[in-house]
C-alpha cells in the first residue's frame, strides 16, 4: 500500500479543511497520475465531508467518454494540453456534485 508523507498529508489537510470551511466539493479529473491526487484527499480523515469523486481517464478514449473531453480537441492540442486540461476539469464539474475540480494531465514517462 502506498503512503504519503506527513508534510503532503498536512498540505492535503489543509486543503481540505480551507474547503470545508467554505463549504466546498472537491472532484478531480486525473490522466498520468492515474489516481494519486484522489488517494492522497482521501487518506485523510474525514475528507468525505469535501471530496466528491475523482475520475481517472489515463486514456483519450476516458476522457472522451466519461468526461466529455472532444476528440477534436485531442487532436488539435494533444492529450498533454491546457485546453484539455481545462475540459477535463469542466468535465468532472459537470458530471459530479462537486464546486470545485481540479485536473491533471501530463507525460508519464520516458518515450
């Protein structure tokens, strides 16, 4: 099992308690991370109360369907994009009850 260190857990704890008191949902549209940001709010205590959903779509084909991200829009700006990442958030907004998303998109690795 993977574990975070204490310097992330009292930043994600923080986080969470700063959303909390505004009365915020959080969701997260995740690709290379493949989960992680999800993993981290949740080992938190209590983050139920804030964290809505996380949606991990690794793939174009995630993105497109379960986030609404256009295949145009893949296309033309790539996967690795801002403008992907922005409908990626848009897209976890739409499909979940959350206030506030955040979105993660990137290179996994070498090649």
């Amino acid at each position: 099992m993977f574990e975070f260190d204490r310097d992330t857990i009292i930043e994600v704890k923080e986080t969470l308690d700063m959303a909390r008191e505004a009365g915020l949902m959080i969701a997260t549209a995740e690709s290379c991370t493949g989960g992680l940001l999800a993993a981290a709010l949740t080992a938190v205590a209590g983050s139920s109360t804030v964290f809505e959903r996380g949606f991990v779509t690794y793939s174009n084909e995630a993105k497109t369907d379960l986030l609404d991200v256009p295949a145009k829009l893949i296309e033309e700006h790539g996967a690795v994009s801002e403008q992907v990442a922005r409908d990626m958030a848009e897209g976890a907004l739409r499909h979940s009850k959350a206030d506030l998303t955040v979105s993660i998109t990137g290179i996994a690795g070498p090649g």
